[in-house]
C-alpha cells in the first residue's frame, strides 16, 4: 500500500527538483535501507524496514537548502543518502520521511595545487574521485574498503578511516573545510580564519543529525614513487603488535600495518598458499575467504560448523599462535625502502619469519574484496558482520581477549589489527553464525552485538572506529558519552530546530 504523499509537500517537492522525484515502490524500496546486515536479518524475518515516502535528486547546493527549508516548514524528516553502503543502519529510512541522494552533487569545485587541497562536491563516488586526483599525479590518500561504493561526503558523515590511515591520517585529519546545510535551510561554511574553535570537527561524524554535508575541501598528497611489500609470520600475536607499536613510536609512517590473529590468518593464506585446514575450519576456510562455490552440501556444512560456535572457537584457540602481518611502505624510494628495512629490524628481532613480497603484493590485490564476500554466508542461512573497536596498547589485547570470550558462544569470530597509531589500534572482528530460522538467527545478531559492545565499554574500549555510528551501536552510546549527550542535544537544537535531520541516529532521542 503506498502512503499518499500530503498534496503541499509534494507540491514543494516537484517546484525544487521538477521530475528528479519518485515515490514508486521499487525506488522506496531501493532507498529504504543501507547495509547494514541487521535490515537484511529483519527482511528475512519477514520485518522489512519503513519505506520512505519519496526519494528526490538534487543536483545543486541551493536545491538542498530548498528541500531542507520545505521540510523544516512541513515538519517532514530527512534522511541524507550517498551510496548506501554503510554497514551501521545510518542511512536507514524514518518513516513518513523524505530521502535525499545526493550523488548528483558529483563536481569537482577547484584543484588548487600550490594550497594541495582539493575542493569536491559530497555525491562524488570515491573510486572515481581517487583516479581524478592520480591523473594530476595527486592523491587523498583515503582508501576505504567501501571505496567503489562510498561518496566522498558519506566518508566525512561516518568519520571513516582508509586502510593508510597509519600514514595519511582519518578523513577527520583531511578536512579544512565544509559546506553544509544545517535544519534551518541555510547554507554555511566552516571555513576559519585562523583560531578559535574548529567548526569541521561538529560535522564530521555527526551523520547527518547536524546538516547535511553538500561540498568538502581537503588536503591531498602528490601520488607516491616507490612502495615496498613485506609478509612477516610473527611468532605471536603480541610479537606482532608490539612490532607495530615500536614503529609508530619511532615516527615512522608506513601506509599499511596489518596483522590477522590465528584464524585470521589461516583463512588469509588460503589466497597465498593453495593449503587447506581440516576438519570444520577447513570447511570454513573455502567459504569465508571466498574459494569455495556454495553448492548444497558445502552450504550445509558451514551450517553445521557454525550451528556449534564455542567449540569451533574452542578449535581456533589450538590453533598456532602464529600471526601474518602485512606491510606496506610508501612515498620517495628512498623513505619506502628506508620504512622497510627499519621494520624488518623491529620484526626480526622479534623472531620474525620474512615471507618476502608476496603477503604484501596479495593484500593489496585483493583489498577490496570484502565488500564483496558476505553475500555467500547469508545465502547459506548464515549470518556475518564486522565490528570494529579500537583502545590503546595497553588495552589491545584485554581488548581483544574480552569480546571474543563475550560472543564465543554465539559467532565464530576473527580478527585483524590495522590503523595503527603512536597510542594504539583499531580491532576489525569478524563474527559469523546461524541458527534454525530467521527470526532466531535475528536474536543471536543482536546478542552478539550487545555482548561485544558491552565488552567493549567494560573495558574502556572505542566502540566505532570508522564504519560510525547510526543505529547499530545506539544503545551504546549513552554509556560511551555520558553527560555529553547533553551537548548533542543543544547542538541539535541549534543546527536543526525543527529536529528534521536523520532522527533517532547516534543516540535515541529520549536519551537526549
């Protein structure tokens, strides 16, 4: 049944955009949503997410501020869209709500090669914007693993990191400046001249509860000369992190540091080495490193090893206790040999195995794929997310340690150390798991997400690094923030009166 449109919003809508506005099923569908895993389990359920009411293209900043103006005055949500690959529901429609995508706001405004700094429009496709800038032999250096799916504005929204954020930074570190569009329908900017606050730093992450991001100006990077690979197998996961930590606190700036706990790295050799483990995990190891075709016994197989998950995981931790980790080094040939070869110091004499190019060369050949893989297990009548947490040395693998005890019994679950920083890391688990039906399998997702996220806490852990915020780690975020809540709250008021903006995202809004 589709919900009528109120004639004057619609009215307004069609003077802004003219035809550039559909309220066809398929297309309410089609926006209705991210993918952020928890939608898909609710579909199976049979409990699809709220359709939006319409779906409109602006291709200007001033249609912006003219939808945002209409739908302040006729009290009608807004929920901001870019390419909808988000993982944490932040895209997700409000119902009675209009969806605005901003994808044809795709110009690049001015490259200023003197300042190194870009100025691009939100809708701009990442991919896309990386070549741009390669053919002026510039690069941002931002490589998400979203990148052939993500905009540039979706980056800024969610706070993200690329995978070279050990050497470039965060989108944060990228930003000079915004155009945003805030509740009221204005335009603004935050450009500053010199001192005081940093207003960037209200938008970036806020996911559109603050305005709507319509252009971002950032600093970019000419391309780098020379890379230099490496694989180490290190003797232990905590040899490897403490190789990480003495590179980041000796000032060096490799592109990528890397380490995949035990299982992990099983499942990454699969691409490297042809070999295969036995018995559950050996079965496992086909599908979730994406080499294995998904016909009928397979699929019942990983069914069958994930229906036991605290044995598989019992499994995992008599496993060797040995780690891969990847490095990548890059800029001059001079600074990309010079990172290397200090590494390979730190990593010797550690007890490294040198595994030579190849980890390296592999990694970065297959670092977009797993954007790509999940599809396999929910066709299999599994479940599989990501999660990603982030503490300092100190806590890294307490860390580490608690949430995988916290979910053993629920998931299997794996791990990965990147974003590597003087004071810390980020943790990207993977967890994986099924159940006898939909609406079961629903149940053990969230328990599994509740009881990593409270582990989390408990430990004084970051509960996002890079993939944000939106819905999924709402019921977290009180306790994360405490009593700053109550700044978001008066920030809300003041960028977005008639509280229109991607509602209920970041925190519920009877915590505010």
């Amino acid at each position: 049944m589709v919900t009528p449109i109120p004639r004057g919003l619609m009215d307004g809508l069609t003077d802004i955009v003219g035809d550039r506005l559909s309220t066809t099923p398929p297309d309410r569908t089609a926006y209705a949503r991210d993918l952020w895993p928890r939608s898909q389990l609710d579909r199976l359920a049979g409990d699809p997410p709220e359709r939006p009411l319409a779906v409109v293209w602006p291709t200007s900043v001033e249609e912006v501020a003219a939808l945002v103006t209409l739908c302040a005055r006729e009290r009608v949500p807004i929920v901001p869209f870019g390419a909808g690959s988000g993982v944490c529901g932040g895209a997700r429609a409000v119902p009675g709500g209009l969806v605005i995508d901003l994808k044809r706001l795709k110009r690049i405004r001015r490259i200023d090669r003197a300042a190194m700094v870009v100025e691009v429009e939100a809708g701009f496709m990442g991919e896309r914007f990386e070549r741009t800038l390669e053919r002026h032999g510039l690069t941002l250096g931002h490589f998400p693993s979203s990148i052939l799916c993500s905009t540039v504005g979706g980056w800024v929204a969610a706070r993200s990191a690329g995978q070279c954020s050990s050497r470039y930074g965060k989108i944060e570190d990228m930003v000079v400046d915004l155009e945003v569009v805030t509740g009221d329908g204005r335009i603004r900017r935050t450009s500053q001249a010199g001192g005081g606050l940093d207003w960037n730093q209200l938008f970036i992450g806020s996911e559109g509860t603050l305005g709507l991001i319509t252009a971002v100006t950032l600093r970019v990077h000419r391309q780098p000369e020379a890379r230099a690979f490496r694989g180490w197998r290190m003797p232990t996961m905590a040899a490897g992190l403490d190789v990480m930590r003495q590179t980041m606190q000796a000032g060096l700036r490799p592109a990528v540091m890397r380490m995949y706990d035990p299982v992990d790295t099983l499942l990454v050799g699969s691409k490297d080495d042809g070999k295969s483990g036995g018995g559950q995990l050996g079965k496992l190891k086909a599908i979730l490193a994406g080499t294995g075709q998904l016909d009928d016994l397979k699929q019942a197989a990983t069914r069958r090893a994930l229906a036991a998950p605290r044995l598989l995981n019992f499994a995992i931790r008599q496993l060797p206790e040995t780690s891969l980790l990847v490095t990548v080094s890059e800029g001059s040939p001079g600074e990309a040999r010079q990172t290397d070869e200090a590494i390979a110091e730190y990593a010797l004499a550690a007890g490294a195995l040198d595994l030579g190019e190849r980890p390296g060369r592999a990694w970065m050949a297959h670092r977009y794929d797993v954007s790509y893989k999940q599809s396999k297990l929910y066709r299999s009548g599994c479940f599989v997310d990501t999660f990603e947490v982030a503490t300092t040395w100190a806590g890294i693998e307490p860390l580490y340690d608690a949430v995988r005890r916290a979910v053993a019994a629920e998931v299997l679950v794996m791990a990965h150390f990147s974003h590597v920083y003087p004071g810390g890391c980020s943790i990207y688990f993977t967890f994986a798991g099924t159940a006898r039906d939909p609406g079961r399998m629903r149940q053990r997702y969230l328990r599994t997400w509740r009881e990593a996220l409270d582990a989390t806490v408990a430990r004084g852990g970051a509960i996002a690094h890079h993939h944000g915020a939106g819905l999924s780690r709402r019921s977290h975020m009180v306790a994360t923030h405490g009593e700053a809540r109550r700044y978001f709250a008066a920030l809300k008021a003041a960028c977005d009166p008639a509280g229109i903006l991607n509602p209920g995202k970041l925190f519920a809004e009877e915590a505010l």
